[in-house]
C-alpha cells in the first residue's frame, strides 16, 4: 500500500479541526503524518494539532493556496491528501483512497464529492444539486479533465513535484484547488469517486459577502489559467496526450 500525507491548511478553526482530527484517528488506514498548515491563527489551533500528534508547519504568507502549498512541499508521502479544518470523514476515507492508487498505478489525481452535515436534509439535498455538481460539471469542462475539490482529494507527490511551479501560491485570491487542478499536467489522469464522500461544513454556502468573494476568486482563478491555455486548447492537449 502507498504511504499517505494528509495536508490540512488551518487559519483559526480549532473547534473543526479537533473533530477533523479525531476522525483522522480513526481511520482503518492510518497515513504516515498528518501536516496542519498553521496561516497565521490567533486561536489555539496549532496546539490542538499538536497535541493530536500531527506536526505543525507555519506558513505567514497569507491565503489557503500559500498554506497548501507548503504542506505539498514538506509531505513524504507517496500519495499527498488534502482537506479543510471543517472536513469529517468516515472512516473508510483513507483506505479507500490508497487501494485506488495501489490498483491503479496510472492514476495521478483522485477527487470525490462532498456532503453537508450541518444544515437541514432538504438544504444539503438541493446544495449537492447546485453547488457539488455543478462544481464538477463546469470545472471539469473548464479544465478539461475532473477538478480537485479541496475538501476531499488525493494526489501522487510526483504529480505535485511536476505541478508546483505552475500554481499560484503566492496570490491570496486563488482557489487552490482550482489553481491546482489547472497547474497539472495534461497527462496526468484524474478521477471522480462519488462513493468517496466526506463530510464538510454548510458555511461554504453562506451569501452575501461571502459569497462575493468565492465567486471573485472562482473567475480570477480561471482567469489567470485561461490566459496560458483557453479551454479548446486545453481539451486539445489533454485528449492528444492520452492517446
């Protein structure tokens, strides 16, 4: 079986990630490390990761992309696993994520859905509907393979070693899995799994402002990426890759 990583970037989210992490402990596949990626809390959130024997790495510069990052770069696993401080999963996650990659050595990128535990059944139902899917519909045309979804995905380290210089860690207003999920290699093969799910916080829904900036970072994101490759030649390059 492939030794895992689990990264988690973390900036004051210490209640979440106690439960984050008290659900890594369970886990019938145990990884070789846990790295919390500590932003620049004013919480107590590096003590509760440590005192759950994860190591903690500090990133100053500021945004979820820079914090990610440095977790890709210190991890020293063959497979390099990404989560939220919010991210609950079962207690399957991990296993079913190293025999994916143990029985399918071309596999470069794997990637599965995630589900609202926090807010009322019908509201989860309808966000999988409009937020989850068409994160996967539209991404993945954009991309022109299947997207990384931050809160629940998983990726060789050679996959990252072969990307990092191409994403955007320094820029605050990037969505790093988007960012991610462009940076990558045309060759490298991605999957869906929607049988791999994990739990995650229904905040991500919020309106209003919050909102705003989600959509501001989505298109900036996109944006950055499209002016290197617009989408025909993306699926160009990726479908003459695979050949």
């Amino acid at each position: 079986m492939p030794s895992l990583s689990v990264v988690i970037p973390c900036k004051d989210d210490a209640g979440p990630l106690a439960r984050c992490l008290e659900a890594l402990s369970t886990q019938r596949e145990l990884p070789l490390e846990i790295l919390v990626v500590d932003n620049g809390s004013i919480d107590d959130s590096a003590d509760i990761a440590k005192r759950f024997g994860a190591v903690v790495l500090s990133e100053p510069a500021p945004g979820i992309a820079a914090a990610a990052s440095t977790g890709y770069d210190s991890a020293r696993g063959d497979i390099i696993i990404r989560c939220d401080a919010d991210t609950l999963p079962p207690t399957d996650w991990l296993e079913r994520i190293a025999h994916r990659f143990a029985n399918e050595p071309d596999l470069g990128v794997l990637t599965g859905p995630g589900i609202f535990y926090d807010t009322s059944p019908v509201r989860a139902r309808l966000a999988g509907v409009g937020y989850m899917n068409a994160y996967f519909i539209l991404m993945g045309a954009a991309m022109a393979h299947w997207p990384p979804f931050g809160s629940n995905l998983a990726f060789r380290r050679a996959v990252w070693h072969q990307s990092r210089s191409r994403v955007n860690r320094h820029d605050p207003d990037v969505h790093d899995d988007v960012d991610l999920g462009f940076a990558l290699d045309p060759s490298a093969r991605t999957a869906f799994d929607g049988r791999l799910r994990v739990g995650i916080s229904a905040r991500s829904l919020a309106g209003g402002h919050e909102a705003r900036v989600r959509i501001r970072r989505a298109f900036h994101t996109i944006g950055l990426h499209w002016r290197v490759a617009p989408p025909w030649e993306r699926w160009r390059l990726t479908l003459t890759k695979r050949k």
